[in-house]
C-alpha cells in the first residue's frame, strides 16, 4: 500500500499531472470519476499568491469531488515560496506539491521550476524551509537534471528526502529536451532501487497506453504512475490502465455515447467554474481528442471551435450524436 504520509493511495496509485491551463476543476473531476488517484491542480505561482493576483488565487479553488489533492507552487525566492506555501495550505489540500520541473524559459530560466536544478543546495533550503512551514505532506515534481551532462537525480532525491518530502515524481526528460524524444525511466528506476530512498518514486513521462503502464511497472518497479498530455480529452486512461493492470484485458473505448456525455460534463463544469467565453474557449484543446479515432470528425471540430455560446456547443453534440457512428472509425 502506498501512502504520501498518512493517506493512503493504493497498491500502485494513478496521479493526474498538473498541466497548466488543463489541470482545472472541471477536467479533475472528469478524471477522478474515471478513476485518477491522486489529482494535483495547475501550477501556480508564489509570487502571484502573495500579491492576490486573481489567476493565482483562482487555481486555489478544490471540491470534494476530486479529493484526494495536492496544490502545487512554483517560484524561485525562498520567502516567497514560504509565504505561497502557507496561503496554499489554507485553501485546505491533503498535499503540497512544489514544481522543480517546468521546462518553458519564463520559468526556469528564472531560477524556478526547473531552473532550480542547477542550484541544489538551493533547492534542498528552499524545499525544507516550506517543509518547516507546513504541516501536511510535502512532495516535488522535478525532471533528471537541466540537461545530459547535469543528470544527478539522485543526489536531488536524497537531498530532497533529507529536507523531508514524502514523495517524489520525476518526470524521465531534461530541461534542455522539453517535451521532445523519449523519456528516460532508467534513471528513474536508480532513484527507485538507490538503498536510500526510502519515500514513494511516481515514474511520468510517455505513458500512454494500459500496455505501456504495465511494461514500465514491471520493468522499472515505480511505487505509481503520473498521467500527463495522455489524459487530455481522454480521462478514460485512468479506469484502462487500472483494468488492465488488474486483469491483462483491455476494456473497450468508450462509446460515442460516453464520449458526448463526458464532453457535456466537463463543458458544464468550465461553464460554471470559469464563465461561458472563457470556460468555452479552454474546452477547445480538448475536443479532438475526445471524438479521436472518428474520419469524419473533423469538419465538427471547426464548428467547435468556432462556437461561441454553450447552447452553440450543446446543439453541436447533439449533431455529432447523429452523425459519427462506430463504423466511421479508424482502424
């Protein structure tokens, strides 16, 4: 049974990756529902809670429904990620995650994310004056190193094990590889077996298929799995990594039916959390990969994107209910 300090999580959790501009309300729920573990919310910035700025404070939204989860901070002052801290645990989280792996250059160029790399002993104050700080769970999500001649991953997880977090995921690319070429779980699989480390180690990176899951649970021995842009517009990953696992069967795709219904409950959701124009225009991202598969989707994919009102999206799903049959599938 794996636990992140009291909670436990099962025999080898799921966690839904926090993806910014993704990783809201609304998608977590739709993920929880089809099975997720452990949700963490988008990242949000330390320096944008201090201030109140309404991006930030917003993110700190979490309902029941989506229970357990960690909040996520990123930034590069130590004050700073203090002060973030605190405010993040007042919004009530069972975890706080800190973010030692964002790759984009506003960020870790800065110092924060995965900028921290470069500076470990840095990262190792900074993680323990938050652990100090707190007083549930802290984890970090970080990736091998800045790039193939600073992997010392490690080292970053025996230092942070020893500023006291309680779990670790590392996502198996370095900064310098954003999100190209192939991740590397090996190194991941170093941190797992290294004699001490002692606290849980979530693989992430390429996991994309229930059959891939179970090769890279078997074969690097990770305590979970972290679920990142495989998740996007199909939450059902989730319930068939876990079916699989369990039984070495794959379970059918969801239905067209499914598929029309998860849209219209996540649409409502981003609807409702962050008003039509901008719930509407962030469900776009997700469209093409929940009607995925479908030869004659694409012309709706247009319309959708051009909808403007949710009564325009609704009429539209109603449409493809009509329209996209399961023998228009792709092979």
């Amino acid at each position: 049974m794996i636990k992140i300090g009291n909670r436990s999580l099962g025999d080898f959790p799921l966690l839904l990756a926090p993806m910014e501009d993704v990783s809201d309300p609304p998608f977590r729920s739709i993920c929880k529902a089809q099975g997720a573990d452990l949700m963490y919310t988008e990242f949000i910035s330390a320096e944008g809670l201090i201030r109140g700025a309404a991006k930030s404070t917003q993110k700190l939204d979490i309902y029941n429904d989506e229970r357990p989860i960690g909040i996520q901070i990123f930034g590069e002052k130590i004050e700073s990620m203090r002060e973030a801290a605190a405010i993040a645990e007042a919004a009530n989280p069972e975890i706080l995650d800190i973010n030692y792996g964002c790759p984009v250059k506003n960020v870790a160029c800065k110092g924060a994310g995965a900028g921290i790399l470069l500076d470990l002993p840095k990262m190792q104050a900074m993680t323990a004056e938050i652990v100090k700080q707190v007083s549930i769970p802290v984890t970090v999500k970080t990736r091998l190193g800045w790039d193939e001649n600073t992997i010392k991953i490690v080292e970053v997880a025996k230092r942070l094990q020893d500023a006291g977090i309680q779990a670790l995921t590392i996502h198996g690319r370095t900064r310098k590889q954003m999100y190209r070429g192939e991740a590397n779980w090996a190194y991941i699989a170093d941190v797992k077996h290294h004699p001490d480390i002692h606290i849980p180690i979530f693989g992430n990176g390429d996991i994309d298929t229930p059959q891939k899951a179970l090769a890279y649970k078997n074969k690097y021995a990770i305590d979970g799995i972290m679920i990142g842009r495989a998740s996007i517009g199909y939450p059902w990953i989730f319930k068939e990594i876990k079916h699989f696992l369990k039984t070495g069967k794959l379970l059918a795709p969801p239905t067209l039916e499914e598929r029309i219904k998860t849209v219209k409950e996540h649409l409502t959701h981003a609807v409702q959390w962050k008003g039509e124009k901008i719930g509407i225009f962030e469900m776009r991202r997700h469209y093409i990969n929940y009607f995925r598969g479908f030869s004659n989707f694409k012309p709706f994919r247009t319309r959708l994107v051009e909808a403007a009102t949710f009564l325009e999206v609704c009429d539209l799903l109603e449409d493809i209910a009509h329209s996209l049959t399961p023998q228009f599938m792709i092979a």
